[in-house]
C-alpha cells in the first residue's frame, strides 16, 4: 500500500474521531443556547411587568414630590404667619401690661382722691358743725 494510501486511511480515521468527539459537543452547545434563549424569554416576559410597575412607581413619586413642593410653600407661608401672630401677641401683652399699670396707677389716685374729698367733707362738716 502505497504512502498516499496509509495517509488517507489515517485522515479517515482521524476525521471520524474528530466528528465523534463534536457530535456531543455540538448537541450541548444546541441544548445550551435552548436553555440560554428560554431564560431570555422569561427574564423578558417577568421582567417587562416589573418594569411597568417601577415605571408608575416613579411616576407616582414624581406626583408626591411634586405635591410636597408645592405644600413647601404653604408651609413657609403658615411658618410666617404663625411667626407674626406670635409679634402680635407679644405686642398685645405689652400693651394689657401697660393698661394694667395704667389701672394700678389710676386705682391709686381714686383712693387717693377718695380719701381726700372724705377728709375734706369731714373737715368741712367739722367746720361748719363747729362753728
């Protein structure tokens, strides 16, 4: 048998081991990509929803967010308010402590003139009785 011949038959021999070594390795890579597409599909399919709901989610932040912004506001406004209402107070209790003074003082001079006139209608009493 010529050279060509035994270089043929190994050739053969060798290509034969080598598509019995890829017929397993070729079907493992199919049931591998079977399996890659499938997780692909479901990953889509659950994953698509959950996307849906986080994008209402942040719509519905936006919504609160843009409500508390809008009540910031508001609350400043009430905070000033309040703030001037407190002014407003502390400058009414001033002026009930000056009418309180006011009253005190004028208390003492209606004694005062109380005790007086009686002193000087009972002098005059006396004066008159006495004459």
């Amino acid at each position: 048998m010529p050279l060509s011949g035994i270089a043929l038959i190994i050739i053969a021999v060798a290509l034969c081991i080598l598509v019995l070594v890829l017929i397993p390795t070729v079907l493992e890579i199919r049931r591998t990509a079977k399996s890659v597409g499938e997780l692909a599909e479901m990953v889509q399919c659950e994953l698509k929803p959950t996307l849906q709901e986080l994008t209402g989610v942040l719509a519905e932040l936006k919504i609160v967010g843009g409500g508390l912004a809008e009540h910031t506001g508001d609350v400043k406004h009430f905070m000033s308010a309040l703030g001037e209402a407190g002014i407003n107070l502390s400058m009414v209790n001033r002026s009930v402590g000056v009418v309180a003074g006011i009253l005190n003082t004028t208390s003492v001079w209606a004694t005062g003139t109380k005790v007086a006139a009686k002193y000087m209608f009972e002098r005059y009493l006396k004066k008159r009785g006495g004459m």
